[in-house]
C-alpha cells in the first residue's frame, strides 16, 4: 500500500503546568505530590498521592505558589510545605532565554 506508515507512533504523555498553563510532555515537567506526609517534590514521578506539574522554570513556581498549586493538589499548603517548595525552587534557573523568544 502506497503511503501506509508503518511505524508505530508512541503516545506521549502530556501535563499542564499549573504555573503557566503551558501543556508540555510529562518528562519536561517537574511532578509535585500531595501525600499523607506532605507535599514534595516527586523527581521519580511514580510517588503515590495526588500530582501537579510545574516547569523548571523559577517564575512557574512563584505563579505556582500563589495559589494554582494547591488548587491543583486540592489542599492547603502548610509552612513547612511552603517552604519545601521554595527551598526546591531556590535550585532552579530563572526563565531561559528560548523561552522570553517564544512569548
């Protein structure tokens, strides 16, 4: 058969991240987790309990814990949560020049 591909395309998973609203692939994304302990950082992405996603990017987790990420996970952020977040999020980059070109 003419034109017939026969390759089989994978299906990608895709998250929104709950900083910008952007729907990236889930590998880009950094998965946060709501557990009975706590909310963290998931850097597996196989942790058990409710998830969000954010970029790597420093303003997605200040637009995130405004508010959006724990709407997302559905519960309020304790101080100790809190300041989880901004201890991980201290590690991270701010926006990257190719994404200031994309906007």
């Amino acid at each position: 058969m003419a034109g017939f591909n026969s390759k089989k395309v994978r299906h990608v998973p895709s998250r929104m991240c709950v900083g910008c609203r952007q729907v990236l692939p889930k590998r880009s994304l950094i998965r946060i987790v709501r557990s009975p302990e706590g909310v963290f950082v998931d850097p597996t992405g196989k942790m058990n309990g409710r998830g969000a996603y954010l970029h790597d990017d420093l303003s997605c987790w200040e637009k995130g814990l405004k508010g959006p990420l724990s709407g997302a996970l559905r519960t309020e952020l304790t101080e100790e949560d809190r300041q989880r977040m901004k201890d991980f999020a201290a590690t991270l980059r701010p926006a990257s020049m190719s994404d200031e070109a994309k906007a």
